[in-house]
C-alpha cells in the first residue's frame, strides 16, 4: 500500500537519462521548426524566476499570456509584449498553460481547481515549480479527468539564469506532452533531462537535487565554522576548495556566499530551503529510505527561522553552523 499519499511506482527499466537529454546550446533534439506557431502561452506565476522564464518565452517569440496574484510584475512582461490575463480561466484559454509558483499550496489553492480544469481550452499544463510527489499525483489525475496533459518540468538554476534562457529543466511525463512542450524547454533553458513518463519522477529528481544542495551548503559551512575558528579565514578555505577539490558553481557560488557571509539579496529564500528538505523528508518516508541529514537540515533551517533569516537566501541556514561553534557575530 502506498504510504503518505504516494502510489507505488509502476514496474519499469530506469530511463537512460543521458541519451533522453536534449541539448538546447549544441541543437539537439528539436531545431526550432517545432515551434508552436500561431499558439499562446499562458504563464502563471511571476516571481524571481517566473518573470526570468516568461521573459525567455517572450524573447523566443511565442505569445505569452501572463497572471500573477499581485500585478506589478506582469505590468513588466506586458511591456515587453506579452498579454496580461484578467483571470486564471483566461490563463487557460491558451493553448499551453506554464506555471510556476512558491509550494504545494499555491498550486493546489490556484490550479488544481476542478471547474477551472473542466472549462479550459488548455491542452497541456508545464508544472515548473518543486511540488510533492502526492502533488505531482493528484494533479495528473485531475488533469487527465478533464482532458488535460500534465507534465512536470522543475529547473535548476537561480534568477540570473532563468533571465538568460540558461536554465537546466528535469522533465517528466507521456512522451508526446514532453515533445510538445519542448520548444517551450528550448527557449528556457540550455538542457532538458528525461525523467521517465510519471510526472513525479521529474519532481523525484529536483527534490534529490535541492536535497543535496542543502547537504553541501551545511557542510561548507561547518567547514568553514572550523576553518574560521582555527584562526583560517573561510575565504582562502573556499578559494583552495573549489580550485582543487570542490570546482563547479555549487561550491564556488554558495561557497563565496557561506565565507562572505553575503545572503542578500535572496536568489532563493530560506523558507523555501526549509520547504524542500521537508519535501525529501516525506518523498524518503513513502519509500521507508532513510535521510539522516535531512532531520539535521530541518532544525538548522527552522533555527535559521527563528533568527529571523527568512527574508535571506537559503545560504543563510550557515549562520546556524557559526553560532553552535560559538563564533562572533
């Protein structure tokens, strides 16, 4: 029986993940003639990353028609040219709908609306945002009541890279709503990878992902804590560290961050950490796999919280580490 509301996965051979990539910048897969043409996009949510890829989709070509529950950002993109939507129900009158907002609860207090689903002219709903896995199931399920093709497709990357079209996009779901949408994935993002036809095996991938993230900024900040308190200053540690053993943007990016103590402004915010340790936690539970650094994580994010860190970048959780070391403010 399925535990915390996620089904057993089908009996299925593990996607070559490598070989389903698409390759945006070296013009695998689709060359552009696959483009929608005469078609609309609608886009709901326009947050930091949101404004990023509707402005992609914009610089693309494509009709983009744009909601967000306060207006000031999709007063922006109309500027650019896209269309503003008075409503959700005309968000789905497009052909395609792409949406990305906060949680769970937004996408189920905004989406997953039974006479929304019914009414729309929509045919493919993109969720670019980092959901549950029960979500990702519920919201297949009620798509596919109403006629309406579900995928997932949650991104790698932070504004500026969603700004630059540079995102990389983990796709998931029927074969045929991925191939439609990948002119979509072209224009956002530098790669799409192939995660198999459950649109919550792409949510499994970006919760390991951030999961990991999580993982290596608290262990740069301890080691960082220990460096610091040794009389090592943290930047040369990180300086050493990712030009010999940790190269590559995670640690020389969140790294300079964790040394730097330089949390704002926030690419991507500590509540939001704390959300997606919280969503492995319970993806781990349904499954009986065990996280043991996911529980550590946790209370360092909630004790980040009760700082009043909130407002700050999830790198922020590094202060933590610092004041279990006793190290000055």
């Amino acid at each position: 029986m399925a535990q915390n509301g996620c089904r057993p996965p089908r009996p299925r051979a593990f996607p070559d993940v490598q070989s389903a990539r698409t390759d945006h910048r070296t013009g695998g897969g689709d060359d552009g003639s696959a483009r929608m043409s005469g078609a609309t996009v609608g886009f709901v949510g326009l947050g930091a990353m949101g404004r990023g890829m509707a402005g992609s989709l914009l610089r693309a070509g494509h009709a983009v028609r744009v909601w967000n529950r306060s207006p000031e950002p999709g007063a922006a993109l109309v500027a650019q040219g896209a269309e503003a939507a008075g409503s959700l129900t005309e968000v789905f009158a497009a052909d395609t709908v792409v949406s990305m907002l906060a949680n769970d609860q937004a996408v189920e207090g905004l989406l997953l609306d039974p006479g929304l689903l019914a009414g729309a002219r929509a045919t493919l709903h993109v969720n670019m945002a980092t959901v549950s896995l029960s979500l990702a199931e519920r919201a297949e399920e009620l798509h596919a009541e109403h006629g309406v093709g579900y995928v997932a497709a949650p991104v790698l990357g932070r504004p500026p890279v969603a700004e630059a079209g540079k995102l990389n996009i983990l796709a998931a779901g029927a074969p045929d709503l991925l191939d439609r949408a990948e002119p979509l994935f072209a224009a956002m993002g530098d790669r799409t990878w192939r995660f198999g036809d459950e649109p919550r095996q792409a949510n499994t991938a970006k919760i390991s992902a951030n999961f990991l993230l999580a993982c290596a900024i608290e262990s740069m900040a301890e080691a960082c804590s220990l460096a610091e308190a040794h009389g090592v200053r943290p930047t040369d540690l990180v300086e050493m560290l990712t030009g010999t053993l940790f190269p590559g943007p995670v640690y020389s990016g969140y790294g300079s961050m964790v040394a730097e103590r330089r949390y704002e402004p926030a690419g991507f915010r500590l509540p939001l950490g704390l959300k997606d340790v919280g969503l492995a936690l319970e993806a781990g539970a349904a499954r009986h796999v065990p996280l043991p650094f996911g529980g550590i994580l946790r209370d360092a994010f909630l004790d980040a919280l009760a700082h009043g860190d909130g407002e700050k970048d999830w790198a922020a959780v590094a202060e933590v580490a610092r004041r279990r070391a006793g190290l000055p403010d």
